[in-house]
C-alpha cells in the first residue's frame, strides 16, 4: 500500500514537473516570436532586408569604410605586419561541404 502511494506521489510530482517545463517553453517560445516580430518591424522601418542572406552578407563584410583597419591609408595599412589586398571571389550558394580525415 505504502509502495503505491508513493508512486502516485512520485508520478504526481512529475506531472507537475513536466507541467511547469512545458509552460516555461511556451513562455521562451513567445518572448522570442515577440523579439523576431520587433526585429522585423525594426528592419522595415529602416529599409533594410530581414532575413539570413542579408544578416550572413552584412557578417561577412561588404564594402568597406575607410578608417582604421583598412589598406587605403588607415593605421593597419602602414608596418610591417600590414595585410595585403587579395581579391577574393564570392561564394554564394554554397550547398555542400566535404569533410576529409587528417591523419
């Protein structure tokens, strides 16, 4: 007797649990909904493109500003240890990756 009620206990505790889980992924599920609908909103006012190719073309760079770190005269462009332009192809639409083994 003591056996089952401890096992209804047991399995009434993990309702609860598993109740309390669920309502704090529904709870994170809309406060990100709510932060995608705000950066959306933010995007179009601003006139720029909402999506993974514009946030993955703005990652990788783009046209540069002439500053600091840039070969047109800023400071990294001047020493030893300045970096040289190499013109480098875009890669767009990559769909494939091979992974070899290095033994």
């Amino acid at each position: 007797m003591t056996d089952t009620i401890s096992r209804l206990v047991q399995g009434v505790l993990f309702a609860m649990l598993a109740v309390i889980g669920m309502g704090m992924a529904l709870v994170f599920m809309i406060s990100t909904a709510i932060a995608v609908g705000v950066l959306y909103i933010v995007a179009r006012v601003r006139g720029k493109p909402f999506g993974v190719r514009a946030y993955w073309d703005q990652r990788r760079g783009g046209p540069k500003k002439p500053g600091f770190g840039d070969a047109a005269g800023g400071f990294a462009a001047k020493g030893p240890f300045a970096r040289q332009s190499t013109p480098k192809t875009p890669r767009k639409d990559i769909i494939d990756v091979e992974v070899r083994e290095v033994q």
